[in-house]
C-alpha cells in the first residue's frame, strides 16, 4: 500500500470564511481517518477558473519539489471549475506522479475509469491519461 504525503487542499469564491475553513478541516480529517500524513495544508478564497493562484502554486510546487505524493480535495471542483484549467493541473500532478484524492467521491484519480480523460481529450486532443488507483471504503 502506498504511504500518502498529502496536501489537503481546499478553495471556495465565496466570501464565507467559515465555510472555507470547513472544507479544509473536513479534508484533513478525512485524510487523518484513511491514516494520510499531512504534510501542509491551504485554503484560497479565489474563482475556480483562474490558473495564476498563489495557494494552488504553493501546493503545485510541494509536488514538483517531492515534498508531497498525493493532492486531496473535497471534489473536483476545488481545483478549478475550467476544463482547461483542471486538465493542466491533472496533467502536472501525473508528471511527477501524485495521486489526486477526493473526499467526496472516494476518487483516487479515476479519470480513465470515469470517462473524464475523455471528454478533456476531446477537447484538446491529446493523449489519454491512463494511471487509475482506486480504493475501496
């Protein structure tokens, strides 16, 4: 079984401070239950369809620079709400091979089993994403 190093990640446009902090703490305990190491944390009070976001960069750079193997967020969504957007981040996450969890759905980047690949694929034709591991609850 992989040893998850977690960011837990959480995003909301809306000014609701305590609804953001929410977020955030239900993805840490849900990490924490599935018995995740946090490894850092951020909230970001920022529309999902922006790209240039300083928590996301942060998070984005923890990856690349090997301190975290695993993104986990409440849904897709908390990413970002574009396509375009979400695709670039998925696309970054798979290159230096950390998992992408999800609190809502259980998801441990399913994309190709869900069918998401290809919908991005269409729209940007390009290859398909094909790592998938799923757990069971």
């Amino acid at each position: 079984m992989t040893e998850y190093k977690v960011w837990a990640f959480a995003r909301s446009a809306a000014p609701n401070l305590p609804a953001l902090e929410e977020q955030l703490a239900e993805v840490m305990r849900e990490a924490d239950r599935r018995g995740y190491i946090i490894v850092n944390s951020c909230m970001e009070q920022k529309y999902g369809i922006e790209f240039w976001r300083p928590a996301l960069f942060a998070m984005l750079t923890a990856v690349q620079q090997g301190r975290v193997n695993a993104v986990m967020v409440q849904s897709l969504d908390r990413l970002s709400h574009d396509i375009t957007t979400l695709y670039r981040i998925l696309r970054f996450l798979q290159n230096y091979g950390a998992a992408l969890i999800t609190t809502e759905t259980n998801l441990r980047y399913e994309l190709y089993l869900t069918g998401l690949d290809a919908r991005l694929l269409r729209r940007h034709n390009r290859k398909p994403i094909y790592y998938v591991e799923c757990e069971e609850r």
